[in-house]
C-alpha cells in the first residue's frame, strides 16, 4: 500500500477516535463503551472514510442539537467503565466547543498528527457563533463567554483556548465582536452590583478585566461603555439619577468596581462597619478597624493590578488617562467644603470610596518613582500644569491657583507640539485625586470631630434637664451614633497603612523635586533640561526663582501639609515611624516657609508652620525617648540655623497679607510658631541666631524697611496686648452673666430667651478661655525673649509701647478692677491671674537696668501709678513668688519712683510747648518731626516708625505709605531743639 494510503487510512481512524473522545459523539446506534451522543444526519452518510471535512459536519451537527439528551445512547456492556465526561449532554455552544479543546489538549499527543487542524476547527467554530449569533438562536453567547471567562481563571486549558479565540477574534474587530463584548460587560456589571468589596466573586471579576485587558481592543470598548459621553452605551441599571454630572461616572462598568467600599456608594446607603459605636471601647475599635482595612488593602492591590496592567499598553494609555481626567474634572466641584451629610454631593458626585480608590491607584501608578531624589522625578514636566491643549488630559489644570504668580505670558500657552509622559500625567493626576479625595474626607473628619463635644454638651444638658428618655434627648444620642459611625469609618480608611505608605513615597519625592525647582535660577526659557536634582547648598536663596514654580497649582503643596497634619492629629505612631523622611519635609520647609518669592500664600506658609510644630509635638509624645526626630533635626540638620529667619518671616507675613485675616485664624496660625519658639529656645545655637537677628534689627532700625525683628517684636507685643485685653475683657464679661444666672434674672424668662442667653454664656467662655490659653502663651515667648534679649526693646520705636502694655495689665489685674475678673470656675476657663502677674514682673525685671525703660514706665499716664508695684507685690507675696524676685521688683519699683520724680520737674519746663511742637497723635513734644508726603501732616519719627511696624498706610488718609518716603522737618527740629535749651537757663 502507497505510503500516502497509510498516512490517510491512519488519520481516518485518528478522526474516528477524536468523534467518540472528543467531540462524545458516535455514529454508531450501539457503541462498544461509554455513552455518546448519536449523530443520525453524519451516521447516514455512506462514506466509511474519516476527514477533518466529516468531523467538521459532525460537529456543525452536534451544535445545532437542541436537546443532545434526547440523542444520548449508552453501551449495553455491563463491564463498560466508568462515565469519563460529565457533558455530554452540553448544550450550550461555547461550553460545548471551549470543552472540546480542553478534551483535546489534555490528548495532545494522541492526537499529534491532527492536532492543529482541529484546534483550528473549534477556534472558527467559536469565532463563527460569536459573529453569526443567530445560528444558534436562543442561547446567550455573551453570558456564556463571561461565564467561561470567570471559570478560566483557574483552568489553564480553559484560559488557553479563550486566548486562542480571543487573538482570532480581534484581529479586528466588528460590530458584531464588538456588541458581543458589550454585552459581556453589561452582564459583568449588573453582576457585581450587589457585591461588597470584600466579596471573593468580585475579585474573580477584577481578575477576568486584568486578563482581558491584553487585548487593546478590548481595553477600549471597556472604556467607551465607562464614559458619560457615550449615553446609549452606558450600562446603567439605574433610574434615580439621569442628569449628566460626575456621578454618571460611578454608572459604569470600572465606576461600579470604583466605588466598592467601606465607605456608603450613595447617601440612601449606610456604612458597614461601626453602626453602634458609643458602647465600643479602644480595643474594640481598633478591632473593627482592622476589619475594614485588611480586605481594603487587597481590594484595591486588585484594583490597582487593573489598571498597571491595561497602562503598560501603550497603545490604549491615552484611553485611560482620558477617563481618570475627565472624571476628576467632572467632579471637581465635590471638593467644595460641603455639610458632611449632605446627600446632594452623593447624588450629583461619585461617591467618596470611588474617588478614594481612584486616588490609592494613582498613588501606586506614581510608586516607581516616587523616591527622594529619583533621576524619574527629571521626567516631570511642569508645563504640563499650564498648557491648555489636548496632550493634557487634566481639564483646564491651568486655572488652578499656583505658587507664585504666572508672567503674563504664561497666561494663555497652547504649545500643540508638546506630548506628556506618563510619569508626568499621573504626577499631577495623583495630587489632584488626594486634593478631591483624602482632603476632603478629612475636612469632613475634622468637622465632625468638632462637632462630636459639642452634641455631647448638648446631651448631657439634655439629659439633665428633661431625662433620657425625652425625645430632644433621643434625637441629641442618636445624632452623636450617627456621627461617631462616620468619624470612626473615615478614621480607619484613613489610616490604611497601605495608603500612609504611599501617600509618604508620593511627598517626600514631591518635596524633593520643588526644592529641585526653587534652587534652579531664573531663565527666559520654560523649559529647563537637568541631569540631576538639585540640593540645598545655601540658605536663603536671594536669586530670582525660576518662572517653572509659577505652573505648579497650590493643591501640591497643601496636600503634603494636610498629610502631616494629619498624621500628628490622628496617627502619632506612624509619625514617627518615618523618620527616615523627616529630612526632606524640613528641607522643603526651610526653603518654601519664609520665602514669599517661592511660595506666595501666606496661609500655606504658616501652615507650613503648623507642620513642624506638628514633627516637634509627635517628638514629645514619643515616651520611650530611645531616638528623638526633633533633637536629630536641631542638632545634624545642616540648614536649621536658617530656622528662625524662616521663621520670623512667616509669623510676620500673616500680618501682612494685605487680605482681611479673622483674629482666631491668625493666632491660630501663630499657635504653632509659638511652640516651635519655645523648642527651639533650649538650644544655644537658636538663642544665638535670635541674638544676631536682634542686633542686626537695631543697626538698620532707622532703614526705609523696617527689619524683620523689629517686625517680629512689634507684632508679638500687638498679639500680647490685644490677647490679654480680650482675655481680661470676656472675664468680665462672664462674671457679669454668672451674677445675672445666679441672681435668677433669667429664671422668669421664656424658654427661648433663657436658650439664648445660655448659648451666649457657653461661647463667651469657650471664647475666654481660648483667650486666656493664648495671652499667657504670648507673654512666655515675651518673657523668654526679653530674657535674652532687651536693648532693641529699648529703642523708642518700641520702649514706650512695651512699658505701657505691661503697666496697662499689671492695673487691671492687681488695681481695684480686679474684682471684675473673679468669676467661678476659673479652672474650667483657664484664667490664671496669679500666673499672669509673676509672668508680667518677670518681663519689668528683664529691663531693670535700661533707665529708658524705667523713664517709659513712669512716663505712662493712663496706667502707671506709685501704687502699681506694691499692689503686685502683694500679690506676688500671696502666691509665694520667689522672694529674691520679690526683693528685685521692689527695688525696681522705687528706681522708677525716683525717675518718675525726676521726669515729672522735666516735664513742667515744657508744658506750655507750642501746638506746633507737639504729635498730633501722641500730644507729646517731637524730637525728629517728619511729614507725611500726601497728607503733609507732621508728626515724631517714631510715632510713624511704630506706626508702620503695623500698617503700611499714612494714619490720615490710608494712603500707601514707606518710611523712606517721610519728609524729614530739619528747620522745625532746629527750632525745638532751641526752644527746649532756652528752658534750661
């Protein structure tokens, strides 16, 4: 027989075989073993002969069965073996095929001669009822291949023969293949609706996306389904919401993965976790915490795969980064300060968990290169911040305010040319997702945990005055679960580890490469090539910053801030476990907080403030004392002499903002600066660097600009003044309104009114006491200067304010108006008087041998008295204050007695100086007259010196106003001098 007759006669039996094994298929009515299905129309053909043209029939026949059952035939051999496969009765075309491969494959070597022809067969076979659906009409195709997608994962056959159809399939792709997968995916996304994110099921879906998303097509039909603009494709199963808004983005295929959290998908929603918290104690939420944050962690390690998986193709990247810039924009006005419970966000935004998710895979798409001084951190293009073309897929970034301020011509760039690399776009896109997600949710935590005392206040007074059981009671305890359920839920999310992590990488390398932009010069071009981050080799930087710092958006540098912030409010222990970072937020501090020309906004700069106070305080709450990150900072930091400019320089900017600052935002801001002042204070090399800021002030004090520590000084005694007045003014106050309660005024009143009046009284004692806290920190820090430093307070730009400040206290809290401030309780409001009047001598004796000062004591007409310093001695006596400090005030008060006589013969040679010779603002006699250039008005030099420390307008007519620009009055000087010396004949 010709060999060609062999080779055909073999693979006709091999075909035979593949219809009984693989395809369970018989021709025969009684087969020998097992149980087939009977072909009729393949069996009544005559040819005894086996091809790949007959298998091809008999599976076309196969396929076509309704009910295979019915055509099920069984061996009558009682011997026969067991049932190998249990479908063959499957009639359910993909099923059947992706089974018959699997059959193959398994066989692979039997079948070696014949094996690519039929892999082929089943392939086109599945390719043809995927493209012509209609043949086999009635079976759901789409949810069949789903199906086989999900049971792939953990089939190798399986998965081998989906990538076989699948690199057939979409090769191009149709509009068949593509509402074929369409459909998939709607079936996928109603699907996962109801699952939680903690569900195994929902992560074998991640998983099938991550496995699909090889195939570029694909990635792109998934993307166009998930977009708003594509409404007639939207998968939405919804009618609640049909406005076109931010949410639409949550209505899809990726936004349904999006927005599986711990936190509510939408406000009709509750949350899962902490429902009944108010009986819970630490452990048991540190317990519940972890249950959230464990299956968090792997949910969006999954969610993160997806998304790596689908950017590393090139091809469908732009796809994505589109989505993610299109959704940020879309729902940008989210991160408006909302009420926390505010269901209107949730109905017309995505949802909390959505952005949040979003925002933890931007972080991870960012990791690679978010390394201190990473070469990648180069490949970060700050145009992209400024350019309003289509290359940057974040909408309309350029509006965002930056830094510093634009040059006019950066106003408007359209550079068409320019493309943006990965690296650069998911830079900018994680900032701006941690701005919309992260800050918000811990604005709303901070709100909440302010208001969380003030409902329990309210509660107990409930419970007080009408029972637990009153229905005001009742509504008070169930809006405190409510809120703890939230602050408890957003807490944990918040503390991730996973995030803390990543959130760190992303600053530290951010913080990294803006000191990189500000130590770059000044150029005219906007494009600057660097082979090496730069690092801070001086300190201040007095050359002009380079115009790359003006592209760069204030969410940058306010996202490092709030997350340092937050950890020193909410985290402590991982605080201080990232030491290892510390260095690179205090280089960034240094270089950015007392530099206007890099960093315009003086919020952000005093916040920056608030942040070192925060490295500082995490440092005293470190009890184990085994490293300390402040003393490493103060003693091995090679900038940290550059501190206290740094530091001046802000605490003056709040002042000098030119825009309206509320007195508790600013001496909030000033809060911090204090409690850096004080650290700061224990080391030598600090005290020094104030000492030399000190003298330097009093060799320029007479320049046009006034130095910034006569600034400092001047400002610190304006917070002391005016914080000790307040504090001594609500005292008062209080002590008024607990003799009115007590009497029974507000006995007869109406409900209402009496409410009133007791939610006026609660304030003005929160208010007080917020007062009190401030005006004794205030003179600390002035008594801890002044003890080091006095003769530029000596200067008559300051001497005189400083002597009738303390003198104008001292009356009020030793004089007879004392009484007014003796109110009950005053543990509850934090006033110390006792405390108030040793810290108030402690600074008299701080300039008891600078005659000046004493001169300016006596001086003072509306505070000073030759009984004012035996009245605080008394009081100094009371309290047991040191008795050599006693014995000093005792002596310094007569020192100034004799003064005061002495001034007071001086004085009386001069009470009849003409009008001329007198300021018109102080009514004392002028030494250096000056006028004002617009209201030409004349006044003493140091009247307007003192003036100007604060406000840089003429006192006349608000105009602008510098001290170089005073008139000196030579020939009135001339003259007073004169009239003064005749006096004396």
């Amino acid at each position: 027989m010709p060999r060609s007759s062999i080779v055909a006669t073999v693979d006709s039996l091999l075909y035979k075989d593949v219809l009984e094994s693989v395809l369970l298929c018989t021709i025969n009515e009684e087969p020998s073993n097992g149980s087939n299905v009977y072909l009729p129309e393949t069996a009544s053909t005559n040819s005894k002969k086996w091809t790949k043209t007959r298998i091809d029939q008999a599976l076309f026949e196969r396929l076509r069965m309704i009910d295979p059952s019915s055509h099920l035939i069984s061996s009558t051999n009682t011997n026969r073996s067991l049932e190998r496969h249990e479908n063959i009765t499957e009639n359910r075309c993909l099923y059947y095929l992706s089974a018959c491969y699997q059959r193959l494959a398994r066989e692979r070597n039997e079948f070696q001669e014949i094996f690519n022809d039929l892999r082929k067969l089943f392939i086109d076979h599945s390719k043809t009822a995927i493209t012509l659906p209609d043949i086999y009409d009635g079976q759901n195709l789409s949810k069949q291949w789903l199906e086989l997608l999900v049971e792939s994962r953990d089939n190798k056959l399986l998965c081998e023969y989906i990538d076989e159809v699948n690199n057939e399939l979409l090769r191009s792709i149709t509009d068949e293949i593509r509402n074929f997968y369409e459909n998939i995916f709607r079936y996928m996304y109603q699907n996962i609706q109801s699952l939680d994110y903690f569900s195994n099921e929902l992560i074998t879906y991640i998983s099938v996306l991550i496995y699909l998303s090889q195939w570029s097509g694909l990635v792109q039909i998934i993307f166009h389904i998930s977009h708003p603009k594509t409404l007639s494709n939207r998968l939405s199963i919804s009618h609640q919401i049909h406005s076109a808004n931010g949410r639409t983005f949550q209505d899809t295929l990726i936004g349904s993965f999006l927005c599986k959290s711990s936190l509510p998908s939408s406000p009709d929603k509750p949350y899962i976790f902490f429902d009944k918290p108010k009986p819970m104690n630490e452990r048991d939420i540190e317990i519940m915490a972890n249950t959230i944050c464990q299956p968090i962690k792997i949910y969006q390690e999954n969610l993160t795969l997806l998304f790596k998986a689908i950017v590393k193709n090139a091809d469908v990247r732009n796809y994505v980064l589109q989505w993610i810039g299109d959704c940020l924009y879309e729902n940008q006005e989210k991160n408006k300060d909302w009420t926390p419970r505010d269901p209107f966000i949730g109905f017309v935004f995505v949802s909390d968990g959505f952005i949040l998710n979003l925002n933890i895979i931007l972080l991870h798409l960012t990791r690679p290169f978010a390394e201190p001084y990473s070469l990648k951190l180069l490949k970060i293009n700050p145009i992209y911040c400024i350019n309003q073309t289509k290359h940057v897929h974040l909408k309309e970034l350029y509006k965002q305010t930056s830094i510093i301020p634009r040059e006019e011509n950066d106003q408007n760039v359209k550079i068409s040319d320019v493309t943006f690399n990965f690296i650069t776009e998911s830079f900018f896109m994680a900032h701006l997702s941690y701005s919309y997600s992260i800050n918000r949710l811990r604005r709303i935590l901070g709100k909440i945990n302010d208001e969380i005392p003030r409902i329990r206040e309210a509660y107990d007074k409930s419970v007080n005055s009408y029972g637990k059981n009153h229905e005001n009671t009742r509504q008070l305890d169930d809006a405190m679960e409510k809120d703890l359920t939230i602050y408890f839920n957003i807490r944990s999310v918040l503390n991730e580890p996973c995030l803390l992590e990543l959130s760190n990488a992303l600053f530290t390398a951010t913080c990294t490469w803006l000191v990189h932009l500000a130590l770059i010069p000044s150029t005219n071009s906007n494009t600057i090539v660097e082979e090496k981050l730069n690092v801070i080799q001086k300190l201040p930087l007095k050359f002009k910053p380079n115009r790359q710092l003006s592209y760069i958006p204030e969410f940058v540098v306010e996202n490092i801030i709030c997350y340092l912030k937050f950890l020193g409010q909410y985290n402590e222990e991982y605080f201080q476990s990232i030491a290892s970072s510390i260095n690179e937020y205090v280089n960034f501090i240094l270089v950015f907080m007392g530099d206007a020309n890099r960093l315009r906004n003086p919020h952000l700069r005093a916040s920056l403030a608030e942040v070192f106070e925060t490295i500082l305080s995490c440092d005293k709450s470190n009890n184990s004392r085994s490293f300390s990150v402040a003393e490493a900072i103060f003693k091995e930091h090679p900038f940290i002499e550059h501190l206290p400019r740094v530091l001046l320089d802000v605490f003056v900017s709040i002042e000098l903002t030119g825009q309206a600052v509320a007195f508790d935002q600013k001496f909030n801001y000033r809060r911090p600066m204090y409690e850096i002042l004080e650290y700061l204070w224990k080391y030598e090399k600090q005290r020094v660097k104030f000492q030399k800021l000190a003298s330097s002030a009093e060799r320029h004090i007479e320049d046009a600009e006034a130095p910034l520590f006569l600034r400092f000084i001047n400002l610190l005694m304006n917070d002391a003044n005016f914080l000790l007045d307040e504090a001594l003014t609500y005292m008062t106050r209080l002590k008024s309104n607990q003799e009115s309660k007590e009497s029974g005024e507000w006995d007869n009143l109406p409900e209402q009114q009496r409410e009133e009046l007791e939610n006026t009284f609660r304030n003005t004692g929160r208010t007080a006491r917020y007062m009190n806290i401030m005006s004794i920190k205030t003179l600390v820090i002035l008594d801890m200067i002044t003890q080091e430093i006095q003769s530029i307070f000596c200067h008559p730009t300051i001497c005189e304010r400083l002597a009738a400040m303390l003198n104008y206290f001292l009356q009020h809290l030793v004089g007879p108006k004392r009484q007014n401030l003796k109110v009950r309780d005053l543990k509850e409001y934090l006033f110390e008087p006792q405390k108030l009047v040793a810290k108030v001598t402690d600074i008299y004796l701080n300039f008891a041998k600078y005659d000046r000062f004493c001169a300016a004591v006596s001086n003072d007409g509306m505070s000073y008295n030759e009984q004012l310093f035996p009245q605080a001695i008394e009081v100094l006596e009371r309290i047991r204050h040191p008795p050599e400090r006693i014995t000093a005030f005792l002596q310094l008060g007569e020192h100034i007695k004799k003064i005061a006589a002495q001034q007071k013969d001086d004085d009386g040679m001069y009470n009849d100086a003409p009008e001329e010779y007198l300021d018109p603002i102080t009514d004392t006699l002028m030494s250096d007259p000056v006028m004002l250039p617009i209201s030409r008005k004349i006044l003493d030099r140091t009247t307007i010196q003192r003036h100007l420390l604060s406000d840089q307008t003429d006192p006349f007519n608000r105009k602008p106003l510098r001290m170089q620009d005073v008139i000196p009055q030579v020939e009135l000087k001339r003259t007073i001098e004169q009239w003064k010396a005749s006096k004396h004949r």
